[in-house]
C-alpha cells in the first residue's frame, strides 16, 4: 500500500485590503526580502505578486494590518484538506511547521545570560556601563539566568571587581595590548569570539560615540538585531526582550522584540537608567580570554590623542537643571535663568526650540537630540513640553514647570506646576531664595 502523498502548506500572496493603509513610510517595503512591494504616489504598497513568496513579513510589521495573505481556490482546498488531516491526526505540513519550531527553540535555548559591556577609556569607565548593570540585574532575575560584565581593555582587570561591586556575578575579560585604545575592528573581534564561544542571549551598551560605533559592528557579524537609544527594558514570558524607544520623530513610543535571532542586543542613553546601588566587596568569577591579534594586521592606529579643553557645561550630570523654550522669547532672557541656577548651584539646559532659534549653544539642549538627564530638580520655563524634550527629562527626582498655558503637556509630568508669567515667576523665586539664604546666614 502506497503512502499518501504529503501535502506542502501553501503560504499565499500578500495584497492589500483598499482604505486601509495609513501611508507610514513604506515600513512593508522595507521588509520585504525579496522585493516584492513597489509604492505608489499615494505611499501605498503595491505587491508584485509574481515575486511574493509569502513570508508574512509585510503583514507582520504593518502598524494598520492594512495588508492580509490571499489564497486562490486551490490552495484553499489544500489549507482544508491540512485542517482535516490535522484533525484526524494525520500530520501533514503541520510536521513540518513543528519541526522549525523545535529547531528555534532549540537555537534560542542555546542562548543564556545578560551581558554589559563596561566601556572604558584608559581605564576610567563610564557611568553607563554602572547604570545598565541596574536593569541588566533585574533582567537576569526576571529570567532567571546571571549577570555577566565584558571588560575589553590593557590592565582592566580592576573593572571586574568594580562590576561585582554593581551586580555581576561574572566578568569575562580581555585584557591585552592590542585593546589599550579603542578601535572598531579589534574590539569588534573580541566581543565577537566571547559571543560565539558563550552564547549570551541579552547585550547592553551604552548608546555612547563608543557603544553606538561597537554594538552595531557586533549586530551586523553576529546577524542580529539591534535597538538603539532605548528608554526602557523588560523581558516577556518567552524570554524576549522587550525594548522600548521613541519613534516617528518622538511622536508614540514604539515596543520592539528581535524573537527570532540571538543575542538580543540593546544600547542606552546615559542617565536614562537609575545608578544601582553599589555593594563593597561584592565578589565574582573572572573568566580570562585572549584572541590572537597581530597589531600589523589592525589598518587603524592611535597616534596621538588630543584632549577637548573646552570648559564645557555638563547638563547631563548637574542635580539641578533650570531649561528655558520657546517663551523665554529671546537669548539675552536666559541671563535670567543664569541667576536661578546659580542660586541653586546649578546648570542652564534649553529645549529644541531655543537652541534651533540660535538662543544657546547645541550642548545645552535636554530632549531626544540633545542630552537625557535626571537631575534632583528640573525646572522647566516656558516649555510645552513635545514628547521629544519629555523623554529626555521625565525621569528627574521633582519637575517644576512654569508656563502661561495651564493646557501645556510639561503639566503632565509636572511635580509641581505654576501657571503664570514666567518674568514674574522666576524672578520671585531668586529673591525668595536670596531671602532664604540670607536668614541662614544671620542664623
């Protein structure tokens, strides 16, 4: 008796449903494999058909579902007859299905633990790398896996104890001459080796000049995916790493998850994470690596490095920040905000607006394109307060906003909010302040 023939499960042809498509900037084209989507004038998709090989990819990321899979009538009796055999136990193409299943989990399986990469220069780390050790620890618990640092340096060693300190548990590190100096190429070799002999399913950086240059280096060889600039994470009840960040220019803040490939990878903007309290004599496994790498072979060399003796203003450190926007109405009015943060021993920041219309300088500006910040006090004057200047604020310890519209989004994430003329506001504050002083010092 002849074996039934088993039936291939036909994956159709995307097309579009009319009147649905919101126009969102050909995300479907972007992720089709094959070419198979052209737009129209109107920024709607045309599918070409003979090209489609219905990978669901275009229905997958379409924000509308503005796009469906279309069976002829054949493939529709095919789809029944599967239904039926599955029905009756019978297998089929679902066999099939089950086995690239298994052969995922299999491979996401193989993946374990959440990494850091403790950026360094000449020794001194940055704080970023400390800040992610805080949200990579609670993502270790929530999966129920260890916490792990890279350190990738020449006489670094002593990072590794200082990432105990911050919650790992185990620190693998290369430490060698080639690594005195930062350069893509040899950098981008050690973590890769790392990668590939431990298997790590989470990767944080920090979204530096650094972590940005390395991680997407690494996503590109290791082929997987990469979420930049994200300002929060979590893990599912699948393992997947849940990475929020804003999108469309700030406009909705968008959830990403690479469920398919490993390690996940992430990088984070300083300050956006909270700094995790630190544990003297926390203790760990130092796990000791080494790559062969010929310096003659790296075709870039640090020849000399060159110090900015610029005494510039670090917002993104000060505890008390006082920004001014579009109703400061003019640069010489942030003389007056100059007043207020030197009362409170504090920094100038501005928003987008101000800094556009040329009222202070580029590294002033709190927001999205600018700097994040978490200062004990943001005081925001004449800010509306657009989700992009937001999401480089709202995570300060208390946000005072003065502005003459009570409607103002600022209001929303406002601690305390004071609705009037900000030329009066302000300056009554700095006298109340000198007052205060002034008392103190009588007393």
């Amino acid at each position: 008796m002849t074996e039934p023939k088993k039936l291939k499960k036909p994956r159709g042809k995307a097309r579009l449903i009319e009147g649905k498509c919101i126009s969102c900037g050909a995300r479907c084209q972007s992720a089709c494999p094959v070419d198979a989507i052209e737009m129209s004038e109107a920024g709607e998709p045309i599918v070409l058909t003979e090209k489609c090989i219905g990978c669901l990819k275009c229905v997958k990321v379409c924000p509308a579902s503005a796009l469906e899979m279309f069976f002829t009538p054949e493939e529709l009796k095919i789809l029944e007859e599967l239904a039926r055999q599955q029905a009756a136990g019978e297998g089929g193409a679902a066999e099939e299905e089950d086995a690239e299943e298994a052969a995922l989990a299999k491979m996401l399986a193989a993946y374990r633990g959440v990494w850091v990469f403790v950026e360094q220069t000449e020794g001194e780390p940055a704080k970023v790398s400390w800040e992610l050790m805080g949200v990579g620890a609670q993502l270790a618990r929530d999966i129920g896996t260890e916490l792990c640092a890279i350190v990738i340096g020449h006489g670094v060693e002593p990072l590794c104890q200082e990432a105990f300190a911050y919650g790992a548990t185990k620190a693998y590190l290369m430490d060698q001459e080639v690594f005195r100096f930062y350069r893509t190429e040899p950098y981008l070799d050690a973590c890769c080796h790392l990668i590939d002999k431990y298997k790590p399913e989470i990767i944080l950086m920090g979204a530096t000049g650094m972590g940005r240059d390395l991680a997407g280096a690494v996503a590109t060889r290791v082929k997987t995916g990469l979420t930049a600039d994200c300002t929060g994470l979590g893990v599912d009840d699948k393992r997947n790493l849940r990475q929020t960040r804003p999108a469309f220019g700030g406009n909705i803040m968008a959830t990403i998850m690479c469920d398919k490939f490993r390690p996940q990878m992430s990088t984070v903007r300083p300050h956006v994470m909270p700094m995790p309290e630190r544990k003297e004599g926390a203790a760990g496994v130092i796990v000791r690596e080494e790559i062969a790498l010929n310096e003659a072979d790296i075709l870039t060399k640090v020849l000399e490095i060159i110090k900015d003796k610029k005494a510039g203003i670090d917002n993104a450190g000060a505890e008390f920040i006082v920004s001014g926007g579009r109703g400061m109405m003019g640069p010489e009015n942030f003389a007056m905000l100059q007043e207020l943060a030197d009362e409170l021993g504090g920094v100038v920041g501005a928003s987008r607006s101000a800094v556009d219309a040329g009222w202070m300088p580029h590294d002033r500006q709190v927001g999205q394109t600018g700097k994040t910040v978490r200062p004990k006090i943001y005081i925001a004057c004449g800010i509306s307060g657009a989700i992009q200047h937001l999401v480089g604020m709202q995570d300060s310890d208390v946000v005072i906003a003065i502005n003459r519209d009570k409607e103002a989004p600022i209001f929303q994430v406002a601690t305390y909010g004071i609705v009037g003329d900000l030329f009066k506001v302000v300056p009554a504050i700095i006298s109340r302040l000198r007052e205060l002083k002034a008392s103190r010092i009588k007393g």
